[in-house]
C-alpha cells in the first residue's frame, strides 16, 4: 500500500491532514510509512504538482474522491481531507 501526502508550504491545512491521516492509520492497525511531498519543491514527483494541498493519495486514488487535478497551488476548498474519507480509502486498498 502506497500512501502520500501532497502539500505546498503556507497551506494552513496541512496540519489537520498530518493528524486525520495519523488517526486514520491508528484506527485502521496500519503501521504505513506515509511519503510526503512539498508539490512545489523539485525533488517532487510531476503527478504532485496537480493536487490541491492537502491531498492525500492511497495507491495513487485521491481519499477526497476529487477527480480532477489543478495545475495552480491553491488550497482544498474543503479544507483537509477527514479521517472517515482517508480509513474508506485504507480499507479498499
């Protein structure tokens, strides 16, 4: 199971995300190493660089169901993705 973090740097949900990813994980009995990228940071995969921050990623399918990418940095509308979303998508994997 690959999990990921997209994020951009000022994004004041990021935070929220970090913790609703943790609780999810937690209560799910995974001990998932979670990558994080910073999508504006150059060592960042290309496909990061089209999410929204915070975007978290489960083999590689958006937990916020989200089926478009944005090719600007902005923030999710929604704020952080929530922790039923991120366990829905830990446990289709």
């Amino acid at each position: 199971m690959r999990i990921e973090l997209i994020y951009f740097e000022g994004c004041p949900n990021v935070e929220r995300a970090r913790a609703n990813l943790r609780t999810a994980l937690d209560a799910a009995g995974l001990d998932a190493p979670v990558e994080e990228w910073d999508r504006d940071a150059p060592e960042a995969p290309a496909y990061a660089r089209g999410y929204p921050s915070p975007t978290v990623l489960v083999d590689g399918r958006d937990v916020s169901g989200d089926a478009g990418e944005s090719d600007s940095a902005s923030c999710r509308v929604l704020g952080a993705p929530g922790v039923d979303d991120i366990l829905a998508a830990l446990s289709a994997s």
